[in-house]
C-alpha cells in the first residue's frame, strides 16, 4: 500500500489548517457585520469594508 503525500492527505481532510483559520476570519467578520450599527472592517493594505 502506498503512503499519501501531506498534499493527498489535506485533500482527503477537507484543507489545510490556514483553510480553517480563513473560515474563521470570515465568519469574524460576517458577525462583526451583522451585530454593529455603523463602523469599519479593513486588512490593511487589502480590503477595507464601511457600513453604516
């Protein structure tokens, strides 16, 4: 039987750990959203997101 690379094994798994730490931030986000009235999201440098 042979052995599975790291690659094969993260594709049976569903993804790799940053998958889930990327889950994570969005739906951080997502909640930030939907519970404040008015304010700012941003990663700087690569998105910023206003509500109001």
């Amino acid at each position: 039987m042979n052995e599975l690379s790291m690659n094969d094994m993260e594709a049976i798994d569903g993804g790799g750990f940053l998958t889930y730490i990327l889950y994570i931030a969005i739906g951080g986000a997502i909640y930030k959203i939907i519970t404040s009235n008015a304010g700012r999201l941003s990663i700087p440098n690569i998105i910023s997101i206003e509500w109001r």
